[in-house]
C-alpha cells in the first residue's frame, strides 16, 4: 500500500513538472480558413462561379414557364396525343433543369471541398511551424475547447505567416523566379 502511495506521489509530481513546462496554444481554424489570402481568393472564385450557375439556372426556369404558358393557352385546341407529347415535353424539361440544380450544388460543394482540403493541409504545416518556433507543446483548435485565455490564441500569427508563405495559392517555389529568370530580392528582415 505504501509503495502505491509513493509511486502516486511521484507520478504526481513528475506530471506536475512537465505541467510548468507545458505551453499550449490554439488556432480558430475556421476564421483562419475565412481570413488567409487564399480562402478569400477561393470564396470569391466560388461565389463568382455560383452567380454564373445561377443565372444559367434563372434561365432553364424561365424556359420552363414559357413552355408551361404556352401548353396552357394551346391546351384547349390541342388533340389528346399534342397533349399527351407536350405533357411528355415540360416533364422531361422540368426534369432536366431538377439534374442540372443537383449537379451544379454537387460541383459547387466538391470545388469548396477542394479548395478547403488544400488550405486546411498547409495550414497545419504552418500551425506546425508557428509550434516550433513558440515551443507549444500543444496547439489545439478552438473549436474543440470550452475556455482558453486570449493570450493563447496564435490565429492572427498562423494566418499572418500563411499568407506570407502561400499568398493566393502560391508557393514560394513557384515565385522564386521573376518574369526574367532571376530570383526575386530579398525581403526586408523584421
């Protein structure tokens, strides 16, 4: 009993001294995602994009109710087999436009997929290297915490050293050259 005692005494401890060595921080990954360069980018790609489908969309609706005006002011003199094909017709039509809305939300959700899987992968290299160089033994996502004190939150440092490394999407390998062959000058040091 004793011996359990003293292997709890020192378990404590020990963990005791690692706490006063622990430094943890956390990261806002989805106002991270929001606010680096190349989120911006991609929304603003994105929603440009999803205007363009719309009004595409706007259109087939708009084609629709023509041919639905149209059968309803033709119905009255039309045989039984006009109305049975022009019945065939604004079906399928109306069908048709059904499959293109699912396609155009299914591209639409895959391309933000996309581009936020991009973002969210080298976000962690940089949230890995802002780690190292705070020494935090731990970062978390705020998202999966109830309290933590602002003085730990190192969003705007993750998103300052992203934007700097990846820009809109860039990588500095494919800026390393200028137009003319030569690498750019160095920046100015902090």
């Amino acid at each position: 009993m004793h011996r359990f005692l003293f292997a709890l005494a020192v378990a404590v401890a020990a963990r005791g001294a690692f706490a006063e060595n622990m430094k943890i921080g956390y990261v806002d990954i989805q106002r991270a995602v929001q606010e680096v360069e190349e989120g911006k980018a991609a929304r603003t790609r994105l929603q440009a994009e999803l205007q363009q489908k719309r009004g595409d969309l706007e259109k087939k609706r708009a084609d629709l109710e023509k041919m639905k005006a149209d059968y309803d002011k033709q119905a009255p003199v039309l045989s039984d087999d006009a109305k049975r094909q022009r019945q065939e017709q604004l079906q399928k039509a109306f069908v048709d436009a059904q499959n293109a809305a699912g396609q155009m939300q299914e591209e639409l959700s895959g391309k933000e997929q996309e581009a936020m899987q991009s973002i969210s992968k080298r976000l962690l290299q940089v949230v890995a290297e802002v780690s190292d160089r705070e020494n935090f033994t731990f970062v978390l996502d705020k998202a999966a915490l109830l309290y933590a004190p602002a003085a730990s939150d190192v969003t705007n440092e993750v998103v300052r050293r992203y934007n700097e490394r990846f820009g809109k999407g860039e990588t500095k390998a494919a800026k390393s050259t200028t137009p003319n062959g030569k690498p750019p000058p160095a920046p100015p040091k902090k």
